[in-house]
C-alpha cells in the first residue's frame, strides 16, 4: 500500500489558495453568477462577461509585469544583493568565525525523473536548482556554512528522497559545495523557518542570508524574523522588464505563471500576517 505523507490540513489550505487564485477565482464567479442570477439575466451576462475578460486579462504577460510593480506598495520586493561586496571582504571573512549562515529554501522536487536513477529517479525542480545555483556562488566567495531546508508535503512513495536531502548531494556532487546541515522535516515555510532556525540556534548561528525567489521573499523573510533570526535577504530570479509587445497582452502560460506568484505570495503574506 502507498504510504501518503500530506495532512488534510494541508491539502485544505492549498485548495483554498487555488480557488482564490487565477484563473480559479474567474470561473467560480461564473459559475456562482449563473446560479445566483437566474433570473437576472443582465447582471448574470455582465458577470460572466467580466469573468471570461479576467481570464483573459490575468493571463497576459502585459498584466503581469503591471501587477508586479503595483504590487510592491503593499509586498515591499527585495533587491538583488550584490555578490561583489563579499569578493572585496573575502580575506577579512576567512579569518572570522562565522556566526552567519545561508540557508537555501527548496522549490519542489520533480519525481519520475528517469534520467537520475541515482538519485531515486528524482530531481530538484527548476526553481530549486536555480537556488542552489545562487547558493553555491555566495557560499564560495563568503565561506559561509549552508543550510538546506525541505521535507516531502506531497510524497507518495515512501522512499522518496526529502527534498533537503536532495537538494545536499545536488550540492555536494553537482555543483561541489558543502553542507553542513539538512533540514527535511518541514512542509511549509513555517516550518522551514521554526525547524531551520532550532538547528542554526545550536550551532549559535543568529544572522542567516535567506535564498530563495524575489517573489517568496517577502513572506519568507517575514517567518524567518519572527524566529529571532536577522535576516539578509538574497533574492533571485529576477527578469529584465520587457519592452512590450502585442502578443503580450495575449493570454499565455507566462503570463499567467507570474500572475499567480504574486497573487500566491499576496494571499500568503496576509494568512501568515493574520496566523503567525
């Protein structure tokens, strides 16, 4: 029998975050307005009408990128740190004894990967990899010991990899650079923050620089705080703005990929705001 490892708690709370997300969120008006007005015919037409343009709209590369700058008001986006400060530091932090840590978020694991049978025909996702990439450049220049942190929210085997675990001998084999500890028990960014923020205590860590995508950096850094860690933000994935084009104000999966990040993280920002 196929052990699962998710909690209802968990599959409820992210079905909730789908359906208060795009496109979700438009077709349950929809769908909402042709039970809820029958017999308002003009009302039920104008909802839907405005329904199918929010699809439209919210999958647009155009709105997205407007969405992304409008957003900052409230979501206050992290700045790309800059690497170079570390090159200039590099001799004077050979000679500290760090009291400072990376700690790498993870992004997911791609399973069925049948190219790595090494790895339990697993593999990080794209995104991961992405951070781990950021990780291994600033561990080089600073020395600094790296945390990896994810466990298996939605593990269906039961001997899948944890997600930290495998994000350390991506690390390790692939890009040849040491971690010192594994996180692999957590399946939020709540627990990423308290399970991570036990282990660096023991090891008298209080500063850590957090990496993990400009988009998640915000509620991240936000949990990350409330565990009495002082936290330097290390955003990543970062695009240049586009000049637009008219195929970007067509729908497309770009378009709407972005959308939800933001809209993901806007929800998220308020749960752990109104939770935490």
């Amino acid at each position: 029998m196929i052990e699962n490892s998710w909690t209802w708690g968990w599959a409820i709370r992210n079905i909730i975050a789908e359906l208060l997300m795009p496109p979700g969120i438009w077709i349950e008006l929809a769908l909402f307005s042709m039970v809820l007005f029958r017999k308002n015919i003009k009302l039920k037409t104008t909802l839907i009408g405005f329904s199918l343009a929010m699809i439209w709209i919210t999958s647009t590369v155009a709105f997205s990128q407007w969405f992304l700058r409008v957003s900052d008001q409230w979501m206050h986006w992290s700045q790309p740190i800059d690497l170079s400060e570390f090159t200039n530091q590099k001799k004077s932090l050979e000679n500290i004894k760090p009291k400072k840590a990376i700690v790498i978020l993870g992004s997911g694991i791609r399973s069925g990967a049948q190219e790595n049978p090494e790895y339990q025909y697993q593999d990080v996702s794209s995104e991961t990899m992405a951070r781990l990439r950021m990780g291994a450049r600033l561990e080089k220049i600073s020395h600094f010991p790296i945390l990896v942190t994810g466990g298996r929210p939605d593990k269906v085997k039961p001997d899948d990899l944890p997600e930290g675990k495998l994000m350390a001998i991506v690390l390790d084999q692939e890009l040849q650079t040491p971690v010192k500890w594994i996180e692999e028990l957590s399946n939020t960014t709540q627990e990423n923050a308290k399970f991570s923020a036990n282990i660096l205590k023991q090891n008298q860590i209080d500063t850590i620089y957090l990496i993990t995508h400009h988009w998640h950096m915000p509620r991240a850094k936000m949990i990350f705080e409330k565990e009495h860690l002082k936290v330097v933000p290390v955003p990543m994935g970062y695009e240049h703005k586009q000049q637009l084009s008219p195929l970007d104000f067509f729908p497309k999966n770009e378009g709407l990929a972005k959308v939800r990040q933001v809209w993901h993280e806007s929800l998220g920002q308020l749960w752990y705001r109104i939770r935490f």
